[in-house]
C-alpha cells in the first residue's frame, strides 16, 4: 500500500501567511488616506484577513465601507479591495428601489507571489483614485447631466 501526502503544502501555506502578514500594514497604509481621521480596523480570517476603513459620500446619503481582503488564494495571496454600501437607487417617491447604486460600486483585485515584500505603487495609486471616483460618481454624474429627468437620486436602504 503507498501513501501519498503533499508535505510541501504546510510549507506553502506558511510562506503566504508570511507574506500576508507582511502586506497588511502596508494595506492599512493604502486605505488610510481615505478617511484620515478614521481608523483602519484589522480582523483575521481562516485563510487571511480583512482590513476596512469608513467610507463618507460626499452627499452624506447611506453608509460605505473601503473592504480589503488578503488571502491565500492556490499557492499565492490576493488582495481583493471593494466598496461595500448601502445606497440604492431612489423611486420617484423617494424610497429605495431594488436596484443598487452602481455608480459607487468599485472593486480591484491583485495576486501577489509568495514573499512579495511590498504592492505596487500603480496597484496603490489605481486603488485610491478608484475609490475617489466611486465615492463621488453620483455628484460627477448630475454635475455632469443638468436636466432634472437624468438626475439620480440614491438613497440609503432602510436596515431592520
């Protein structure tokens, strides 16, 4: 009878953790010119952990989030950042639709190689400017579209 493990898999997974580990001050760092006086919070997950920073419209309308999630993703780490709000489109009567907000959604994503030591500056400059332009989209757009039919109106959905 032969046995066959893959003894090599605890070594990989301690290589990503590794570097996870030492990614995520640097993600903090990213996401904190965002809100600068907000503070980063730091969770850990199974497989990685997930950094989040408050995320204000510029209209004060609903409530956002910039999410960022390292994790082990096959035999190298991602870096997965979204928007995360409660916004929605508004009816005509102003209550929330069933349709999200889009124009403030924004996702990125990367994969890094285990021990990768530091994320790009493209990575973190495209990430900032991203969020920028989806926390503001709603204001651009209707700047942008002056007649009162092209306007959109989002409004925050009502949580129980």
């Amino acid at each position: 009878m032969t046995g066959c493990t893959d003894s090599s898999v605890g070594l990989i997974y301690r290589e990503l953790d590794e570097t996870i580990a030492s990614l995520t001050t640097q993600v903090e760092a990213m996401l904190q010119p965002i809100a600068p006086d907000q503070a980063v919070s730091r969770e850990s997950e199974e497989d990685g952990c997930r950094i989040a920073i408050p995320l204000r419209f510029p209209d004060g309308i609903g409530n956002g989030v910039v999410v960022a999630r390292l994790f082990r993703y096959r035999d190298s780490v991602r870096l997965d950042v979204e928007i995360v709000h409660d916004r929605m489109l508004a009816r005509p009567d102003g209550t929330p639709s069933d349709r999200r907000c889009y124009l403030n959604d924004y996702v990125a994503s990367v994969t890094l190689d285990a021990g990768t030591e530091e994320l790009s500056a493209d990575f973190r400059r495209s990430v900032l400017r991203g969020v920028r332009l989806a926390r503001d989209a709603v204001q651009r757009h209707n700047h942008e579209e002056t007649a009162p039919w092209n306007q959109i109106h989002p409004v925050a959905l009502a949580t129980n």
